[in-house]
C-alpha cells in the first residue's frame, strides 16, 4: 500500500513538473510606493498570463505556412507574489506561477524615485525571468498536433510605474513596460540541441488598487501586450489579474 502511495505521488509530482504550459506572468500587482523597511507583503492572485508558443504561432509546425489565426495567447493561471522592504525606498519583489512553480519565477528590485506623501510617486522595477514547459503544435484552426515543444525562456523586463493617490484607501497604478525574451526551443522527446529565438515585447499595465489597513485589493487589473510572431505578424494581447495582498 504504501509502495503505490509513493509511486502514484511521484507519478503526480511529475505530471505536475513536467507537463506544465511554458508562460511568462505580465501581471503588475505594484503601485509605485513601497514597504516599511522590514516589512513584508504576501500577494494571493489569478492573472491571464502569457503562452510563450503563442509568439510561434503554428511556425515550428509548418515554417513555410504559418497560420495567424492560430496560438491561444493566455491561459488563466494562479500565482503568489512576496514583497520584502529592504530599505525606505527599495523593495525585493519575488512572484511565481502556482501551476507550475517550480519551473517558473521572476525576481524584481523596485526603486521608488521620490518621496513618501506626494500624490504622484514614481518607480522602476528591473526584474529577471525564467519558464519552462511543454505545449502541443496546432496543426490546423480548431485542431491540435500530436507534436510537442519544449520551451524555455529567460528574459529581462523594465516597468516604469506611476502612481497616483487620491487618498489613503484608493490608488491607480499605470506601467509603461519593456522586455527582451531569449526563448529556447525544440521537439519534446529528443536528444536535440536548443533553436534560439530572441524579441521583444511591449506593454502597459492600468493597476487600481484599495487599502484597507493590512490588506490591499487590485481588481481588476487590466494589461494590453504587444510582440512580434515568428516569422508572422505582430500580435496584441489584453491581460486580467486580480489580487489580494497582506501586509506583515
């Protein structure tokens, strides 16, 4: 009994791994300010991320007919973000994707570029990514290959973030972001060397938020994202998150 309790654990521990989509989380959850020195914030959210094959379309199918119609661009995922004050004015920020979190993470430095009490605060949060996973090829609109990918993507991003206060409940948070991608990628089950792909993608983040004492609330935040497609066109994409975050 307990020799299949611990195969069928490990069974799940690697469907749980190893099967997971590769995405990368462009949700915001920040305003511009930042914690008391010490202090800390645990963020609970749900956010549309980004599919990292939606930048290849069906391209690694069918190089010479790529398909614009095709690539679902997010998937509803959800995700836990840890804010540590290290100084006044600087924040380390940590965030992962809860479906597949050991194969993803992001790690930030916000910087807040003017003083506690003033309306409009303003930010820079530079922050490192990675992801990995396996997805299937479309072959066609509507259908599915039964050729698979695996992915990996390590990336850099620069969100500039502006907050403006109206009281001490309510704030909104706009970001201007950039990113720059470096993605690997190859058919799954072979012992094949990694094809490189590298882009860029931009985007802006409008992020509201309300406070009530240690908890604060971000609903819903809203993200529009534009990138380029493997040899394709460019590809917009809206974003949804929505948070709740507690102070300790």
């Amino acid at each position: 009994m307990k020799k299949n309790y611990l195969l069928i654990s490990s069974s799940l521990f690697m469907l749980f791994v190893l099967s997971a989509c590769a995405t990368i989380d462009g949700s915001l959850l920040e305003t511009a300010e930042t914690l008391p020195k010490g202090k800390v914030r645990v963020t609970g959210y749900t956010s549309s991320v980004l599919m990292v094959h939606s930048f290849f379309s069906d391209y690694l199918y069918d190089p010479a007919n790529p398909d614009q119609e095709e690539g679902d661009g997010t998937i509803s995922t959800p995700g836990l973000k840890l804010n540590y004050g290290l100084t006044e004015n600087t924040d380390l920020v940590f965030s992962t994707n809860l479906s597949n979190p050991l194969n993803n993470a992001r790690l930030g430095l916000k910087y807040a570029l003017n003083e506690p009490g003033e309306t409009f605060r303003i930010a820079l949060m530079p922050s490192v990514y990675y992801g990995n996973g396996e997805d299937a090829m479309d072959s066609d609109v509507g259908g599915t290959s039964n050729e698979r990918m695996d992915y990996r993507v390590l990336g850099a991003e620069l969100p500039l973030l502006v907050t403006y206060r109206t009281e001490n409940a309510f704030a909104v948070t706009l970001s201007p972001r950039i990113a720059y991608n470096k993605f690997y990628y190859r058919r799954a089950g072979e012992n094949l060397d990694w094809d490189i792909y590298e882009s860029y993608v931009a985007g802006l983040v409008a992020s509201p938020s309300l406070r009530f004492g240690i908890v604060t609330i971000t609903a819903p935040e809203l993200g529009v994202y534009f990138y380029p497609v493997k040899e394709e066109d460019y590809h917009v994409q809206p974003t949804l998150t929505f948070g709740v975050g507690m102070e300790f």
